[in-house]
C-alpha cells in the first residue's frame, strides 16, 4: 500500500472524502423525482402491397422507448431520479384520444406520440393551453414543420424535407446534378417526390424527366425487363431518385436502370434518422444494448422515441425538477444540449418544434455519408440547412 509522504497529500485526501460525504448525504435528503410517461401508438392500416421484403417491426418505437428508460433510470439512480413507462397501442384515433385524457386527468403530462398526421392535429387542438410534453416520432409530413404548425408538439422525427435535403446535399458534393425521379402514384409517394423536387431546386440539381410508376406487375420475375425500357429517357442522367414509400417496387431499381447509375430515396442509399449499421460516436454501445433488449435492430421509429424520452431525461438531469412546465422550457431553451449518437449535439428549433440532427446517408450494409456536407454553410448552424430553417417556415416561435 503506498503511503502517503507529506501532510498535503493528507490534506487532499481528507478534502475528497468531506467532498464525497457531502455529495452523498446531499443525495440521500434530497426528495426523490419520479417522472411518468406514456406511450401511445395507433396502428395503421396497410393497404396491399406489391412487395413483402420490406416489414417493420410491429413493436417498432416502443422497444426504443423502453430503452431509453432504463438508460435514464441508469443515470437517475445516482440522481435520485426514476423514469416510468407507461404504453398502450389502439386500432381506433378516438379510443387512443380517450386514453390521452384519461391519463392527463391522472397527472400524466409527458406523452410520446406514434401517431399520423390527422390524429396528432386533435391532439394539439385539445392540448393547447394545458401544462403538457408531446412528442411526435413518427410524422415525417413537411406541412407540421412549415405551414400547418402544432404550437404544442415537438418532433424528434425528421421531416422529409430533412431527409430529401441530406440526399441533395450529397448529390451536390458528388456532382451528380441530373437526376431522373421516380414515383408510385400513391398520395405518400406524391409527396416524398414534391419534397425531393423542392430540395432538388434549392441545392441547384436538376430532374431531367419525372416518371409515375403504374405497373402492377410481379418484379420478382421480370425487373430485368421491365426497368431497363421504364428507365429508358431521351437525355442521360446522372442519378435515380425513387419516391416508393411503401416499398412496392423501389427495390428493384438498382442495377436493373437502363444507364448505369446510382440509385437513391427509397431504395439503394437512403436517408435516416437511423440505421443499424451506424456505430461511430458510441453508437455501437446502443446498437448492442438494443440488440440484446429486443432481439432484433434498432430502427428510425425506435431511434426517435429514444430521442424523446432522452431529451426529457437530460432536461430533468439538468433541471433536477420534474416540473413539466419547467422541463418544457428547458428542452425548447438555447440552453439544451442532447448527446444521441450523431458526433454532435442536438436541439429543437425554437420556430416549428423539430429536432435538429445530422441524418444518416446509408445502404443496406453500410453508411456511406452523413449530411450536412462539408461545405454547406450556415450562419448559425449546419444543421439548419437540413430542412425547413426559419424564415421558410410560417410556424412561429414555440
């Protein structure tokens, strides 16, 4: 054992002790916080699809939640500080909305959303002027960031505007500026094409031809015919754009164009909030932790509502109070700051309520990039140039 040579390593020593001693017994007086959230999903209907490759989990978001939970309550337990989840999944909007004020009227106040559009519009209509912390995970629709705003929301998913800016951005840096964009004919597939376009315009690329996809024939036989003369176009490009958000039939796009090119959107490189094949920043660490909770990958929904749960927690770790309205201010203050696995921290945009993030440019087995691109500038920060910044947005200051 080494002994301690002179009377100022004593001193040091006895100082850390009375330091220790005061931190533990300032620990074990303080009154405990206890923090209740709820999780509430509606499950929608899938109308048939062409495709059966591509099926997401049915547990998907809830398993991200309660990881995020035990994670808090990893931290929290040195903090006097215990998080809770409380989840229910419903078939019908109106049985899901019920349950929301039912829970409220209970003393709930924080909830995570995984909801669509038209549900999460009631939500913030009957939530206004309450003390109350929603969360959306899931809608990814432009109009809740720009026009038709939620004064009572915050998104830790990303827009498609985000997502369609990320691709435009890399697309620039490679100097693949012509593009040829294809689309399903479904209202979800209309609108991922609208906000590629939109992005497309705004970093200078430009769409040389726009095809709608109408075929409702089997690809699993005939791709190798059928793309090719789809694909076939009066001018060269550089780039396919697909805008399949069911996945129908993005997957069989690549390596069957009729010019040899990289194919991005819904299939080939995508862009995410997150991917399994992320692992840098620590990003393995949560992988593993994931993998072994639920035995199977993390996925963007999951990915989102540990964002949601995460900022709550930080915002009482940092607050130390579980007032609602005071984590409330806190997570939409200049002054919150979220660690997520992204080589940066992340925050929400005063003006619209959305999480700024790098999102991830990946394929089915690696990540390729991660936007923003080196060299897109912002007089603030990079991160706004990833969707709507704020004199683009008619939302106001949350």
């Amino acid at each position: 054992m080494t002994m301690l040579k002179n009377n100022e390593d004593k001193r040091l020593v006895l100082i850390s002790f009375i330091t220790f001693m005061l931190l533990t017994s300032f620990s074990a007086f303080s009154a405990p916080l206890t923090i209740h959230m709820t999780y509430l999903k509606l499950h929608k209907p899938h109308s048939p699809a062409l495709s059966n490759i591509i099926k997401m989990a049915s547990d998907s978001g809830y398993q991200g939640a309660k990881l995020a939970i035990a994670d808090s309550n990893t931290t929290g337990k040195f903090l006097q500080q215990n998080f809770t989840l409380s989840a229910y999944d419903f078939k019908k909007p109106q049985n899901l909305l019920t349950r929301l004020k039912e829970e409220f009227n209970q003393g709930k106040a924080i909830f995570i959303l995984d909801t669509p559009l038209s549900l999460l519009k009631k939500v913030d209509l009957w939530a206004q002027n309450k003390d109350i912390l929603l969360f959306n995970i899931s809608e990814s629709s432009n109009l809740l960031r720009s026009s038709q705003c939620l004064i009572t929301m915050l998104h830790t998913a990303p827009s498609q505007a985000m997502k369609s800016d990320a691709l435009a951005q890399w697309l620039l840096y490679k100097r693949l500026n012509k593009v040829l964009l294809i689309r399903g004919e479904k209202p979800a597939d209309i609108t991922l094409a609208k906000s590629f376009k939109r992005s497309a315009k705004r970093y200078g690329l430009k769409i040389i031809a726009e095809k709608p996809w109408s075929f409702n024939t089997d690809l699993r036989r005939n791709a190798q015919q059928e793309v090719p003369l789809f694909t076939q176009t009066s001018k060269e490009y550089d780039v396919v754009y697909v805008a399949d958000q069911a996945k129908d039939f993005a997957e069989y796009i690549p390596f069957n164009t009729y010019l040899p090119r990289p194919v991005v959107g819904s299939a080939g490189l995508e862009s995410l909030s997150w991917h399994r094949v992320i692992e840098q920043w620590g990003a393995a660490q949560l992988q593993t932790r994931f993998t072994k909770l639920t035995a199977r990958y993390m996925n963007e929904i999951d990915f989102n509502a540990y964002l949601a749960i995460r900022s709550v927690a930080q915002a009482v770790h940092k607050t130390n109070s579980a007032s609602v309205s005071a984590l409330n201010a806190y997570i939409k203050s200049p002054d919150f700051k979220l660690a997520a696995y992204k080589g940066r921290k992340l925050s929400f945009r005063a003006w619209n309520g959305q999480l700024r993030m790098p999102i991830a440019l990946v394929h089915p087995h690696g990540l390729v990039s991660q936007s923003p691109q080196a060299g897109i500038l912002h007089p603030k920060t990079e991160l706004d140039t990833l969707g709507f910044d704020q004199q683009e947005s008619r939302c106001g200051t949350n």
